[in-house]
C-alpha cells in the first residue's frame, strides 16, 4: 500500500534532517573532528532536525576552541 501525503512529508523531512547531519559530519571531518552520534531525526512542526548526540567532553572543548578561533 502507498504512503499518505502525510508519510511522505515526514519522510522527506526524515531525509533532509539526515542529509544535514551527514554535511555536518563530513564538515567535521575535514577539521578532524567525529562527533558519533550525529544523525537525522523526526522533524518538530515539520521542521528537519538533527541529533548531535553524545561526545566526549575533550572533543567538544577541542571543537569549542576551534570555532572560537575562526569566529
């Protein structure tokens, strides 16, 4: 059976939430940075979110700094 319009719009938000954190992870990477958690997740009032999830405090501090620097 098909997906509702309904379906359809949640999973395309699903999708878009996704494709944000894999840029985001790809991002990090390239300044050396993992964050292993980072995943798209359900949208809030239709709006793609991303779960950066857990990390070690020495990486987030790192990542701090290196944001700090460039901003």
């Amino acid at each position: 059976m098909g997906q509702t319009v309904s379906e359809k719009k949640v999973r395309s938000e699903l999708d878009a939430g996704q494709d944000a954190a894999e840029k985001l992870a790809k991002a990090l990477g390239n300044a050396g940075f993992t964050l292993p958690s980072l995943s798209g997740t359900y949208p809030v009032d239709h709006t793609p979110m991303v779960e950066l999830g857990r990390a070690r405090a020495d990486v987030i501090t790192r990542l701090a700094e290196w944001i700090e620097e460039r901003a």
